[in-house]
C-alpha cells in the first residue's frame, strides 16, 4: 500500500462511504459496516485508496467508541466481566480461550490472567492485552 494515491478513485470512495464524525448508533453501525468489509479483502489486494478510507474509518470508529463506550478502568477480571457483558457472551463462551475451571476462579478474582491467556482475550475482544494484566 505504498503506491501514489489516485484521486479520483478516493474522491469515488469517500461518495460512497460518506464518512463524517460520528454522532448516533445508527452512523457508527454503517461506518462499522463499510469498514468491516474492507476487512474482508486479503490485505494484498487493499488498494492505497482503499487503506487510506479504512485508516480514516478507523479514526472515526476509535473516536466514538472511546467516547460512548470507554473502557472502564479496573482490574482484570471486572474488564473481562464487562467484556463479556458487551459482547452479549456467557463466561462459557470462553472455554475454547480459557480452561473451563478457570473461567470461574479468574471472574471472581481468585486467579489471575496469564500472559498467554491475556494474549488470546485480546484477540478474541479486539483489544490491548494489558486490560487484562
């Protein structure tokens, strides 16, 4: 996605997603929408116009989520907790992440959350592994 920026084709882009600032639910799901299916494509086949669009649609989601959503600060387990709750998911949701046994201990408190473990939560809520450490 180095190559020189084609004006034309952005300026096509940007009429069709229409990104602005984000204000309503309703504008945060569309441009959630638009962004996500250029997730879809192989990232060899993202043209730079394509990488410039989702670049900025990724500013645009990250600054409203942080607004409307924020990440409450705490410790490990709450995060999790809230995670869960978020994401519409059961603590069973997580066996395929975390031992069955230990979903309950690290909910409550009584076991913390490895490295690893930290890691694969990351992955599976999208976001930095230190929330859980």
């Amino acid at each position: 996605m180095n190559e020189t920026l084609n004006e034309r084709k952005y300026q096509n882009l940007l009429i069709d997603a229409l990104p602005v600032v984000i204000r309503t639910e309703a504008e945060y799901r569309r441009l959630l929408k638009i962004a996500g299916e250029l997730m879809k494509k192989p990232e060899q086949e993202i043209t730079e116009e394509e990488g410039r669009l989702l670049e900025l649609l990724s500013i645009l989601i990250e600054t409203y989520e942080d607004r409307e959503h924020p990440l409450p600060k705490g410790e490990p387990h709450k995060m999790l907790a809230h995670l869960l709750e978020e994401h519409n998911m059961k603590p069973s949701d997580l066996w395929p992440i975390l031992p069955k046994s230990r979903v309950s201990e690290i909910l409550s408190g009584r076991r913390g959350i490895s490295k690893a473990q930290a890691k694969q939560l990351a992955e599976r809520f999208r976001v930095p592994a230190d929330l859980f450490l």
